[in-house]
C-alpha cells in the first residue's frame, strides 16, 4: 500500500464511505470497485470486490448479501492492515471501520 494512488483511493473510498451509502451513485461504486480490483488483482480482496460488484448490478443475493459482502470487505482490510505499516496500517484501518459502518448501516 506505499504507492501514491493507492493511498488516495483509500482516502477517497474513505470519504465516500463516511457520507453514507445512500451517497454513491451506483455507477460511481461499481467504477470505485472496478478500481480496486484492478489494483488487487489475483487477491482475495479482488474476488470479494468482484462478487460486490455483481451483487450491485443486478447478479447478487440482494440486501442482505451485499451487507455480508461489506462486513467480508472490512475483515479483509483489517487483516491487511495488520500486516502493514504505517500511515499505511492506519488508513487500512480506517477503511476496514468504515466498511463495518456501512454494512452494519444496511437494514
């Protein structure tokens, strides 16, 4: 996570988090998602972004799996942050905390 970008697209998909679900426009999630799989490609963070994805175009196992997605997405930053360093570490951090806001947001 020491690149330049990715750390602003963690501190964008942050802040686009923290205003709320209802916020982002689906097309700008699935091109947030597209994003992040390019940069996690052959992860298990990839196919977890993939599987959101596919769920919020029309493919998934609707509310309830998305939420699931989300709280998945969020232990899978917390692991990561747990084995970086850092500025790093505490952005992963942030971003896991912020997945587990929005899923637990979702009714």
């Amino acid at each position: 996570m020491a690149d330049t970008t990715q750390n602003v697209n963690v501190d964008s998909t942050i802040a686009t988090l923290q205003g709320g679900l209802t916020s982002i426009p689906p097309e700008a999630a699935v091109s947030t998602i597209e994003a992040w799989q390019q940069q996690l490609h052959g992860t298990a963070i990839a196919e977890t972004l993939g599987q959101l994805k596919l769920a919020l175009t029309g493919g998934g196992s609707g509310v309830s799996g998305v939420r699931q997605l989300l709280v998945d997405l969020s232990s899978q930053a917390e692991t990561a942050a747990g084995s970086a360093t850092g500025s790093d570490a505490s952005k992963l951090q942030q971003l896991a905390k912020s997945l587990s806001d929005v899923s637990n947001s979702i009714s």
